[in-house]
C-alpha cells in the first residue's frame, strides 16, 4: 500500500512558460504544477535530485507527498498526478502533483504484476500479458503499489481477465471485468518454403547462392547471327 508520506518542499515559480522551463531545467530544476483541492494552479518548481527521491522509493509514483510551498510549515497531502519524460534522458522533466484529501476515495492507474511458473509455459506455450495497467479507486493511503496476478495454474489456451483478479479490501477495480490481462498461446511456427530437388529454374536464372559461369553471355544470341561482323556490318573473311 502507498501508505508512506514522504515531505517534499517546493518553491513558487513567478515566471511560466517554454523559456523558463529550459532555463530551469539547465539549472537542476524541474517545472510543475500544484493543483488545490479547488482547482487552483500553483506553479512550483523542485530540484531533480530532491524529485528523484521522493518518486523512487518504497512506494515510487504512489507516495502521498506532504508538500511544503516556499518553507511553510502547513504542507498539501498530495499526490503525482501527471509528468512529463525527457526523450533522451529519461528524467522528469515536468510535473503535475493534485492535493487531496485522504479520507476521500482518489482515481489512480496501478501496475499488474505476473507471478508465477504458468504450466501451459513448460509445455512450450508462450504467455502474453495483453494489459499491465488498470484503473483502481481507493483512499490516497490505501491504493496499492501494484497488483499480483498468479499464472501458475494457466494452460495453453487459457485467459485470464480482470475479473480473476483479486484485489485487496478497500481498493474498488474500474475497468470491465472482460479485460483480457493475460493469456498462453501455441507458439507460432513459421515455415519457408522449399525449393524441390530437381525443380527446374527459368532460363537465364541461376540458383541462389551460385555465381554464373565466367565469361557467360547475359542472353542467348539472336537466331542467325554471325561472329566476325566487322564494323561495316559484312560478314568478315577468311585469311586465305
């Protein structure tokens, strides 16, 4: 459970915009918002490091931040709510933390995790996961890190949905029981075809993998022609 809440101290931003995030961010910063409880945006900003390491602990996108605008001692319960990835990178390069309050349910995409040694896998089947997300609604303190999905007992051809998984008291699953999680499929055999042994080719073509012989016209010659033509075109003669 995201039941940790780990303190995060902000400062107010006084200039938005593109610039400014490029500026902020050449100097370890990382633009965000802070979103109240009644909508109101807070532009914030928040040294990389210090982001990094309230987002990769225990309980990573989860956690309950108590947020702390510019020092003050009153902090905001809140929790990440969007973000942004740099594309080269890889670090957060912008951020959108809601406020709530915890004694009131939240919305939140959570992780379904495989566990397991499915057996239609040591019969040479292959197992898929097909959704690793799904949609949850529980209280800020109580919504889970991820989600376990036993597949031991699945044989090839069998499908596991939402509806098999279980989740744990309090935390509500939205997505439609039908939604297909994981499954274990026959491998797929592909087969290329063979030439047969003495097929034979198209004139002119030579089999893979060979080389024509040295010397060997492109094309075979016209019908009636001649060696010897000289450049008038006459046949040329013998020496006598």
């Amino acid at each position: 459970m995201a039941g940790e809440r780990i303190h995060l101290e902000v400062k107010e931003r006084e200039r938005t915009g593109s610039r400014e995030a490029r500026r902020l961010r050449k100097q370890g910063l990382i633009p965000g918002i802070l979103y109240g409880r009644g909508g109101k945006p807070h532009p914030i900003v928040v040294a990389e490091r210090e982001l990094r390491r309230v987002l990769s602990g225990e309980h990573g996108l989860h956690a309950i931040l108590d947020v702390a605008l510019d020092g003050q001692k009153s902090t905001h319960a809140s929790i990440l709510k969007d973000y942004q990835r740099d594309r080269i990178r890889g670090h957060i390069s912008h951020f959108d933390l809601q406020e709530v309050r915890l004694d009131q349910p939240i919305t939140a995409q959570v992780t379904v995790e495989l566990v397991g040694d499915s057996a239609g896998v040591k019969e040479g089947g292959v197992l898929s996961q097909v959704t690793r997300e799904v949609n949850v609604e529980a209280l800020p303190m109580e919504v889970p890190d991820r989600l376990v999905l036993d597949v031991s007992a699945m044989q090839i051809g069998d499908t596991l949905r939402l509806s098999d998984l279980r989740a744990p008291e309090g935390v509500k699953l939205l997505d439609d029981p039908e939604t297909v999680l994981a499954n274990v499929t026959i491998p797929t055999r592909v087969v290329e075809p063979e030439v047969e042994e003495g097929e034979e080719l198209p004139e002119g073509e030579v089999p893979e993998g060979e080389e024509a012989p040295e010397g060997a016209a492109e094309g075979a010659p016209e019908p009636g022609a001649e060696a010897g033509t000289g450049e008038s075109g006459e046949p040329g003669t013998a020496p006598g």
